[in-house]
C-alpha cells in the first residue's frame, strides 16, 4: 500500500510511521524537518503546513492510507482540501479530551463531544478539546465512509514528548531518597502503549475500518500503578504518601507539567472518568494491549538511556520534591 502519514518525527506519527514500514509498505511523510527525521525505509517530503494549501501539492496521491495527528482545525482541512480525493482510507488522531462530561467512568464513543471550535479562532492548549472536535467534524463531512477517528487518552513509550508517561519510573530510578506519592485512593490511572497504538492504527488502515473509537489502555487503580512501577525499578527507598488536599494546598499541579505529579488527577474536580473510559469497542476491532509491565519495563529502559536527573517537561524537581517532603513531615 502507498501511506501518507502528516507528520512521522515524533512520538505517535513516527511509531505509526514506522509500523507500516514494518509491514512493507511505501511509506511518505510529509514533514517541516530538513535533516528529515523519519524512521528508515520511510521517504520524507519537506514542507511546513503552515504554508497552507500548497504545503500538500507534493503528496496530492493517489494513496492507500493517510495518517493525520494534527489538533489545528485549519491544518486539518487544509489537507482535506487537497488529499481526500485521492485517498482510499483516511485515520484521524482525535483524543478523549473532545468529550464534554469528563465525569463519568465507562464513558463510550457515542456521548456527547464538546461544540467544535469556531471559524476564525486560534487553536491552542486551553481550547484543545474543542480543537479536535472541529477536526473530527472536518474529516467526517470530507471523508464519509473513508475514515476511522481515533480517540486516544494518555499515550506512553519511548519518545513521549510530554514526559507524563516517564516521570515515575524515572523517579524510582533516580535515587533512594524517600519518594512523595498521591494518597491514590479511589483514583485510576489508564495509558496505552505508544507501539500498541500504532500496530492496532496500521492494521485498521489496511483494512480500511470505518468509525469512531477510544483507543485506551485498561484501567487501573493508580495506586496499584505505582507500586507496580516501584518493584519494575527496584526502589526500596521510602515512599511518603500525601493527601490529595494536602498537595493541592502546596501548589502541586494535578495530571502534568512542570511541577505536578503526573498521572494523579483528585476527585472531585470534574475528571472522575477521566481515567476510566471503555475501550471495550476498539478492543472488538482488534486493538490488543499488552502487559503494563513490559510497558514499564522499556520505559524505565528509556528513561535511564536518556539520565534520569534530567529536566522534565512534567514532575517535581529534586529540590522540590525535598521541600514538599520536609514540610509534610513536620507537620505531621
């Protein structure tokens, strides 16, 4: 098959990328890289999307597949514009975040999405989910019969450029400083492995699978998560367990970023299913997943081969992590 992927340098589109070269395709990624950061036996077409509609002049098709991650709406239609015709099936990267209640476990894909984001608004962070749902909207009326949505939540694995997925087996690794974990009760975690994402994309490609579908690891309790990514490091230092409140009191940011504890999301904000969605229709359509161990395992391995003292887009510091772990105490 001939496959485009938008994209092909980072993290998921690269692993997909890569997936359907495995497979033997022809594979093309249209990137804004000049040194062409493409997995090998992958063929790169340099341009920048942000050039608008003549960024896809070279890669007008015809092709099997076409692969787009984007969350700009105008990217997005920009593409259609020029490729769709030429596409026999076409997968769309959304997310879990374009759903309007985040509330409830078990969420599945029928449930109502957020309204899509204007004409003439600027994408960005704080309007991601809307973002996305413009996208879908876009894909859906160009593409009718031609596109699987794919709806992702929390994505791990060797290359994360959030470094979410990371943060704690890099600190388990780290030292044997005592280590400061959320209290955990009642909370989930739920990730899906990077690879196993992109096996399960490649295959619903060749098949050309038409829908809409959560692509989520299984849920599980965060702190049975943690310990188990404890015992894969082999930390036998201390771990200091903090109340929910007690953290949120102390500045620590929820979820991600610089200063928070990743993964760890309080009740009662609003996200009580943010960790829990059903991904039992993609699992019908052969999304397999395999063991969270083995996930562990190799991101540890990444972690380690890129030095776990080094500064994290999502995390506590050392030094912050010290002071937090200080003041608890005493306190206590």
């Amino acid at each position: 098959m001939r496959v485009l992927i938008l994209g092909g340098t980072v993290f998921l589109s690269k692993s997909v990328a890569q997936e359907y070269v495995s497979r033997g395709h022809d594979v093309t990624c249209l990137t804004r890289h000049a040194d062409a950061r493409v997995p090998a036996g992958a063929r790169a077409v340099q341009a920048d999307r942000v050039d608008g509609v003549s960024a896809y002049e070279q890669v007008r098709g015809p092709w099997d597949c076409v692969v787009d991650v984007a969350s700009d709406p105008t990217f997005v239609r920009e593409a259609l514009s020029v490729v769709a015709d030429g596409a026999r099936h076409w997968t769309y990267v959304s997310s879990c975040s374009v759903y309007a209640d985040q509330n409830q476990p078990g969420c599945v894909e029928d449930q109502s999405i957020l309204a899509a984001l204007a004409d003439g608004e600027v994408s960005g962070p704080d309007n991601y989910g809307e973002s996305k749902a413009a996208c879908e909207a876009w894909c859906r009326d160009a593409l009718d019969g031609r596109l699987l949505v794919v709806r992702p939540g929390l994505i791990v694995g060797a290359g994360d450029p959030s470094d979410r997925g990371g943060y704690w087996p890099a600190r388990f690794v780290r030292d044997r400083e005592p280590v400061l974990v959320p209290e955990a009760r009642e909370l989930f975690a739920q990730m899906i492995d990077v690879r196993d994402l992109a096996t399960w994309i490649a295959a619903s490609g060749e098949g050309a699978l038409s829908a809409t579908l959560n692509a989520v690891g299984n849920p599980q309790p965060l702190s049975s998560v943690l310990l188990e990514i404890r015992h894969a490091t082999g930390h036998d230092g201390d771990v200091v367990v903090a109340p929910d409140q007690w953290l949120l009191d102390h500045g620590v940011v929820p979820w991600a970023g610089e200063g928070s504890l990743p993964l760890w999301i309080p009740l009662g904000g609003g996200f009580d299913g943010f960790s829990r969605r059903s991904n039992e229709a993609a699992r019908r359509q052969g999304l397999a997943l395999r063991p969270l161990a083995e996930t562990i395992r190799d991101v540890r391995d990444f972690e380690e081969s890129l030095g776990v003292e080094r500064a994290r887009r999502a995390g506590l510091s050392a030094a912050r992590e010290h002071d937090l772990i200080t003041e608890l105490v005493k306190e206590r």
